[in-house]
C-alpha cells in the first residue's frame, strides 16, 4: 500500500521535472521506466515513486505514488510529518532544508543514527540524574553546600570506570561495550534509590556516571565512524539534542521531589523502564565497519607526535570547559531554592524555560560547523555562553530568566562543534583510549569546579561572584581553540589519520 498520493494540476515544464530522477536535500533517485523511480540514495529502507500525467489542453493532471519506509526505528512518527511534506512539494533539485543534514544520508547511517540517538537519551538521563535530584538528597541526609560539592566531586572518580570501558572498545568493539555499559548504568542507578546515606549515594553514582561517561564517548565514536565526512557536527548536534531530551527526563519530573522528603529517589526508579530498551538495542545496532576493517587489517595505529599534541590540547579544553559548567550546572537548583527562592516546580519550569531553546544553538551550530568550520563556532559558543552564564548568576527577575535563556542557546553551540573532535583526531585503533583518557582531564576539571565554587559561594556568600572568578577557564579554552586546534571540517577520518588504512565498505561516498 502506497504511504500517500499526491495530486495536482501542473504546466508542461513542471510535469517534465516530476518525469525525471529526483536529486535533492533529502535524496537522489534512479530510473526504473518512464514513470517508476526507485532510491539511489537516501534515508529509506525501501522507496518507490511512480507519475501518473493525464494529458489536458493547458497542462496535466499529475498523480505522484511514494511508497516507502524511513530506515529509522522509533523515530519514523517524528520524522515522518516533514520528509511527507518536503516530498510532496519539492519539484526540483534547489529547495533547501534547514533540519536535513549537509549531505544526503544512506538507509545505513540513517538506522545507525537512529540507533544511537536512542542510547544518548539513556546517557542523558543517566548523567543528569544526580545534579537534578542532590539538593533534595542533601537536605534529606543533613548536607551542607560543602558536602554537596564534595559529593559532586566524588562521583567523578567513575572516570576510571571509562578510561577501562573506553579503553577496551578499541580491542572488544565499540557496540559490546556500549551495550555492556547501558546494562550496567541504568542497574547501578536503579540501586541507587535505595541509598542509606550520601556517602553510599556517591560510590553508586560514580559507578554509573562512570558507565554514563563511557556511554556518550561510545556513542560518539561509533556516530563519526559512520557519518558521511561533511555531515559529522551535523550528528553531533542531533545526538546532543537526543542527550538533552534524556537529561530532560528528571528535569520534568523532579516535582516528585517536594511531595515528600524522600521524593527524589523515585527519579532513580526510571531507569527499570530502559531495561527492554537496551534489550532492543542489542539485537539492532550492528558494530562500526570502520572498527571491523581496522580489526582485519591487523594494523597497530600507534600514536604519532602530533597526536600527542592533539591529545594535550583536548584535555586542557577538557579540562577548562568542565571547570566551568559541570558547577554551573550541578549547582543551579542549590542557587536557584536558596538564593532566589524557587521550589522544585519552579524549577523545574526555569530549566525547561531556559534549556528548551537550545536546540535552536545546536541546530545553527551543527549546520555552521560543518558548511563553515568548527574553530569560530566552538569559540563562539564558549566565550559567549559563558558570559551570559555568569549574568544568570548575578541578575535577579527577568534579567536571571533572559541571560539564562540565552546562555543556554549560544553555548549549546559548543556540543556539535567541540564534540566531534575527540573522534576526528585519534585512529580507529587509539579512539577509544584517548578519548577515555581525556575524559579523566574532564573529570579532573569538574571535580576541582565543584570544590572551588562550593567554598567559594559560602565564603562570599553568593554563587554570582564565585562564577565571575571562575570565568577565566572559558577565556583560556576560547584562546586554545583559536590557536592550536586544526580544522577538521569536510576532511575524511583517514585523512585525519593517515595511519589508519583506507577502510572499505564505508557509507561514505
């Protein structure tokens, strides 16, 4: 059964466009007879296209048949409603899509996209869980701000849990790791509910923000690994508003937090219902050909000078980056109830106020990465972000809810545009272990944050100030970005990396 019809009365030149192959933002076709497409290229499983032209003295009527299927599990409702309509009025090969990725995306990496977007809603959740829910958990076991930090602090030592999994990826697999660390993060998390103490609380949470870390660097790998070479930050930032909808999940329901004291563990209950997810995910998503080819080619990669290089400025930018927003994030909710007063609805409705338009940063940003370039854009975004970031700090009333706004839209931006690195300057043999590596400089520069601003905003007695002190970390990443990161946009990962052999069977054409 065809998916729709479309019907419509056309001059003479406009039937003659609909009587040849289609090759436009969202595909390409090939000729099956006069009237009968089928796909050349595109994110579809199975496509078909028939024109039935019913001649008139001042035209024709036209009837145009898509039969397809979208290549993209769990998402085809989403997807669905804008590739009908592109379909149904595009003509010809100019009309541009602002939300179709740079490049025509393969039925492959389509599905493989598909795939991964599910798992970053899990790691979203996963990583966000305890920012969204320690204030509650604070004042149930008698925390102070201090304590809070030191908690927040502590559970970045699961680090040591990714540098291992991360590391094991590049001998094992990217995918059975992925699976083996969803499995073990959302169990972790299920335990953590049952919590006695804040102590045991951060050991559990450590354990799986550990597995939640090597979940999103997994992703990440295995996301480059397929992308098409131009279209790389456009997947980045489609993965990081997938995260986001996952981090989102506490967010909406942390209300559960003010109906009791102990509200905030149902939070950590949610993580059973990703159980048959993951079951699920196991059976779809197939292992990164460019991870087989390296497996068959037997080729150690080794590590390069320059390499290293790359390596050093990854982990300072690393390190930097999360000095300042893992407090900035972690610490919102405990400025936001005791220095402004909201309740857990309140905010609840400030995150999802401010956050939301994010994908409007992530979608500019993805876009502009890849026509345009990585470096001004990451710059962008992080000097930018940041600044906007201290006034939501310091301002009360509309001018806190407006700066936090757009705090959030520009450094958004920072995702698509500084995530893609970690996989585009490390081989097929070395992804895993050096980006698990970075992720201890990552977690080094959280945990120093969160100890920093939570002795700082109880010495001078207010978060605002703590921040504009700490706001020289972003200024340093800005200049290290604009100096020593190369620009990788439009560049294939083996040329990248010229130690890794050409690898055959990609989907990138």
């Amino acid at each position: 059964m065809p998916n729709f019809q479309h019907s419509r009365f056309l001059e003479q030149n406009a039937v003659n466009q609909l009587l040849i192959p289609r090759n436009d933002a969202l595909l390409s076709e090939v000729s099956v007879d006069d009237s009968t497409f089928s796909l050349a290229k595109g994110p579809f499983s199975f496509y078909e296209r028939s024109v039935e032209v019913t001649p008139s003295p001042s035209g024709a009527h036209v009837t145009e048949t898509f039969t397809y299927t979208i290549a993209s599990p769990f998402w085809r409702l989403l997807l669905g409603i804008p590739i009908r309509r592109f379909l149904k009025r595009s003509g010809g090969s100019e009309e541009k899509l602002w939300w179709a990725p740079p490049e025509i995306f393969d039925s492959q990496t389509t599905r493989t996209l598909s795939l991964l977007c599910i798992a970053a809603v899990i790691t979203g959740y996963l990583g966000a869980l305890l920012g969204q829910t320690a204030t509650f958990a604070a004042e149930e076991f008698g925390a102070s701000d201090r304590a809070q930090g030191v908690l927040l602090a502590m559970v970045r030592i699961g680090t040591l849990i990714t540098v291992v999994v991360a590391g094991l990826a590049d001998k094992h697999g990217r995918k059975r790791l992925l699976i083996f660390s969803l499995w073990s993060g959302c169990a972790i998390t299920l335990l953590s509910a049952a919590s006695p103490n804040i102590m045991i609380l951060g050991i559990s949470q450590a354990m799986a923000r550990g597995f939640a870390t090597a979940i999103s660097i997994l992703i990440g790998i295995m996301a480059a690994e397929a992308a098409p070479k131009g279209s790389r930050a456009y997947i980045a930032g489609i993965l990081t508003l997938t995260a986001g909808l996952g981090a989102g999940i506490p967010v909406w329901l942390l209300s559960l937090a003010d109906v009791h004291p102990r509200g905030w563990r149902l939070l950590f209950l949610i993580s059973f219902a990703f159980f048959p997810v993951i079951s699920w995910l196991r059976t779809q998503l197939h292992e990164s050909v460019r991870f087989h080819s390296h497996q068959e080619s037997k080729v150690e990669s080794g590590l390069a000078p320059v390499v290293w290089s790359r390596f050093a400025a990854l982990a300072a930018v690393a390190f930097l980056i999360l000095m300042f927003a893992a407090p900035a994030s972690q610490f919102r909710n405990e400025f936001l109830r005791d220095e402004r007063g909201f309740s857990a609805a309140q905010i609840s409705l400030f995150i999802l106020a401010s956050h939301t338009p994010q994908i409007i940063g992530v979608a500019i940003a993805a876009k502009i990465s890849d026509l345009r370039g990585r470096k001004p854009v990451a710059a962008f975004a992080v000097g930018v972000g940041s600044l906007f970031t201290v006034l939501a700090y310091s301002l009360t009333g509309a001018g806190m809810w407006f700066t936090a706004m757009i705090a959030g839209i520009v450094s958004a931006g920072a995702g698509p545009s500084l995530g893609v690195y970690g996989a585009e300057m490390f081989s097929t043999g070395r992804r895993g272990q050096s980006n698990g590596a970075i992720s201890i400089f990552a977690v080094l520069g959280s945990a120093c944050g969160l100890l920093l601003i939570g002795d700082l905003s109880e010495r001078f007695g207010s978060f605002g100030e703590a921040f504009t002190l700490l706001s020289i970390c972003p200024i340093l990443v800005v200049l290290l970005v604009l100096v020593f990161f190369p620009e990788s946009r439009n560049r294939e990962l083996e040329d990248l990396n010229p130690e890794d052999l050409p690898s055959e069977g990609t989907n990138e054409d």
